[in-house]
C-alpha cells in the first residue's frame, strides 16, 4: 500500500511539472481582406470568424477602410470566415486551420459570392457558407466519416 501511494505521488508530480502544450493560452491569428464580387476591396463589411470545430460564431468585427480584418486570441482548430450583408452569409474565405506549430495566418480572402445580395437563407453565399458545407467541413476537421444507407426492404418471397 505503501509503495501505491509512492507511485501515485511521483505521477501526480510529474503531471503537474509538465504543462500541455494546449493550454499556452490562445494566441492564434487570422487576418486578411474582404473582396468584392468584382475584387474590389469591401470597407465597412461585416466579418465573422466561425469554428468549423465547434460550429459556433467565435468572433465577429467590421472590415476596415481597405477591406482589412483581423481575429486575435484564437485558439488551434479549423475557421472559417464569413462576410455578412442584412443578416445573410454572401461571403466566404476557404477554411483556415491553425496548428499549435502554425497559429498566425495572414493574407486569407474572404470573397462575396456571384449573385449573393439576392440570396438569404440556410444556402446563401457559397458551398463553403451553406449548412451542409459547414457541417461537411466541421466532420472533415473531426475526422468523423458518415455514411447515410437506404435500404428498401420488399415483401416479395424472392428475397
């Protein structure tokens, strides 16, 4: 019993000297421009930055005067940006994953999708902006793989 609780107590302190990597606190960057249909430069835009891990709005801000935007304090996971007019997604940036070796990722575009002022909805903007693309991705980043099967059973007596 002796030597248990030995054990345990040379466990419990190793476990306490060593800190995670994860727990380094949430330093992660993503900036980048918000553009135009046209590539023009979107000043005034609404920016929001989604987990695609979580699936939640993890930070929102406005473009500035040159298109520019800017998250902070991220933590390590996969985002994506969303460009927002009356409510509606009309916008999307490719995914973006930061990693605990890469947590700063600068120069990301977030481009306003053809046709998307006329759009609202759950499939507004791009595939990247839909509810099936981000449950799509948001299952990529987890690494969870499903499968929908449809069988049609018959009542013939030839099965």
């Amino acid at each position: 019993m002796h030597r248990m609780l030995s054990l345990l107590l040379v466990v419990a302190l190793i476990l306490g000297a060593v800190s995670p990597v994860s727990t380094a606190g949430a330093s992660g960057r993503i900036s980048g421009v918000a553009k135009g249909q046209s590539g023009q430069n979107l000043a005034g835009q609404r920016a929001r930055l989604r987990s695609l891990d979580l699936g939640h709005v993890a930070m929102v801000t406005m473009t500035s005067a040159s298109g520019q935007f800017a998250f902070a304090g991220l933590g390590a996971g996969s985002y994506l940006v969303e460009l927002l007019s009356n409510g509606s997604v009309v916008g999307t940036s490719a995914p973006v994953v930061l990693t605990e070796r890469h947590m700063t990722v600068d120069g990301i575009t977030a481009t306003e999708a053809a046709g998307a002022q006329a759009q609202t909805g759950a499939l507004a903007g791009s595939f990247w902006a839909s509810t099936a693309g981000v449950i799509t991705i948001a299952a990529i980043a987890a690494g969870t793989i499903t499968a929908v099967v449809v069988a049609k059973r018959d009542a013939s007596p030839s099965q």
